[in-house]
C-alpha cells in the first residue's frame, strides 16, 4: 500500500515525540510505501522572528516575500527536513530528506486568490509530483520526507501549506491512505473529538465556526484528498503512543473523514483494532 503521513511542526519539536513517529513509520515501511510530509510553522515563525522578520497572514497562509521564503527553504529543506529524516534512518529505516528542487519532485504555481487585499508573493500550490522519482526511493526500501516546498517552471521555489501539499501528493501518486498526525486528538467539536466525519458534513462545520484555524484548511485538504480518490484519510493526535500504528490499525482514535455513508460500516477487523488499542497495543 502507498501511505502519506503529514507531520505537524508542533511534533517536531519534542525530540521523544520525534523519535516515537519515526520508529512508527519505520515499521510501516517494512511492509508499506510510505511518503512522509511535513510543516513546521511555529519553528519557522520563532526562526523569522530571531531574524527579526515579521510573520505576516492572510486567509491561513503566510505572505512569503523573498527573504521569508528562503529562510522557508533553510527551516523547512534544512534543519526540520533533516531532523526527521535522521530519526527515521536511527529507528532501522533507510530514509532521505528532499524537497522539491531535487529531480524537480513536486512542481507548483504561484497562488493567488480571487478578490485578495494581499500579495501572498511565494506562496504555491502543488501542480505535479515526480511519482518515477519517489518509486525509485521506495524500490531501494527508502523512505522520502518530503519538505513543505514546490518549485515552479521558472525554478522559483515556493512555500506550500503542508496540509494541501500533502492531499496532492497523495492524489498524484495514488495514495491508498492519508494520515494527518496533528498535536490535538482529532476534529474537536465543542471540546470533544468527533470519531467520524462526513464529506458532506466538512462545509458546514467551517461556516459555522465550530473548526477554525489550521483545522479549516486541513479539512479542506481532505476533501480534496477524498475526491482525488484517496480512500482513507484521519486526522490523528500524534503524540500518543503508538497512534500512527494504531490508527493504521484501523484503532478508534483520532477522526476518520468518510466519503460516503457505505464508509460508516463498522468492519470486524476495526472493532478488534479498538480492542487492542484500548488494552495499550497496536499489533
């Protein structure tokens, strides 16, 4: 099977954290196809600040001028690319950290917005993936984590929401599973998680407020992922233990975005996965 797993940067930056994901997708690498996405907003937003550059927002996405999109490229290509790349390689894994100006892997376009007040500058979206790339890694047994990053035809890289990037990715090499690992449990409404969500239910819950933030634009990235024939995808609270394996599993945790009301179903093999991981294990 072909996997996406996005990391959220929130994870990233407790090293015990790190290294629980990694040894996870390790394993699933065994046996899977497994292409790892990261963000990684708050370090880079405490990077810019230290350089004494101001972050600036619009519509959930960050205005990226020159001097913010290459420290984008140092941050993200760099030091957080790297960091889980190493992880994952420690826990037994093979793995290699690219970003899209290797072999031209995830091409993007320049984004603008209809009506914007706001020059979003290098900021893109996700146009092609070098899937011929990508399976050249996964034929050597290599796992590729990808940075937030895309390159356009003019060989300008351009800062990508890593929640979007990562629907695309999965869409464009045919994913059979996408997994959001965030720092909250799931989609919470009213302060509860809520264990399954509906396609036709993700629309209204933005227009009415009850998910706000970056849950707005994961839930978009995962309507996207559905209707580009993704299908499975969670959103899923990473820093449990075991909650890649588990959601893997098919485990009751996080939420699972349902496409059609056949995907409701509850199959034995999900309610032996809840079993085993409410008794604290996953295999």
């Amino acid at each position: 099977m072909k996997i996406v797993v996005k990391l959220a940067g929130a994870l990233l930056e407790n090293e015990s954290t790190v290294r629980s994901i990694a040894s996870q997708i390790a394993e699933l690498a065994s046996r899977h196809e497994m292409l790892v996405i990261h963000g990684g907003g708050r370090i880079f937003t405490a990077t810019l600040a230290k350089m004494g550059v101001e972050s600036r927002f619009f519509a959930g996405l960050r205005i990226t001028d020159q001097e913010t999109r290459d420290a984008a490229v140092m941050v993200f290509a760099g030091l957080l690319n790297k960091r889980i790349s190493a992880a994952i390689s420690a826990a037994g894994r093979p793995a290699a950290g690219i970003c899209a100006a290797d072999a031209l892997c995830f091409q993007a376009e320049r984004m603008t917005l209809d009506g914007a007040e706001a020059d979003l500058g290098y900021v893109g979206y996700i146009t092609g993936v070098n899937v011929a790339f990508l399976e050249s890694l996964w034929r050597e047994g290599i796992v590729p984590v990808a940075a937030c990053l895309g390159i356009g035809a003019d060989g300008q890289l351009f800062n990508v929401n890593a929640d979007h990037m990562a629907a695309a990715c999965a869409e464009f090499v045919g994913a059979d599973g996408l997994i959001y690992l965030t720092d909250v449990a799931g989609v919470l409404d009213g302060g509860s998680v809520v264990p399954e969500l509906h396609l036709d239910d993700v629309e209204e819950m933005i227009r009415t407020h009850r998910v706000t933030g970056g849950m707005v634009l994961k839930l978009e990235a995962c309507r996207r992922a559905m209707e580009g024939g993704v299908a499975k995808v969670s959103i899923v609270g990473g820093e449990g233990p075991g909650a890649l394996l588990a959601a893997m599993d098919g485990a009751a945790c996080g939420t699972r975005v349902l496409n059609d009301a056949a995907d409701a179903a509850e199959p034995p093999e999900r309610i032996e996965a809840e079993a085993r991981f409410a008794a604290g294990g996953v295999a």
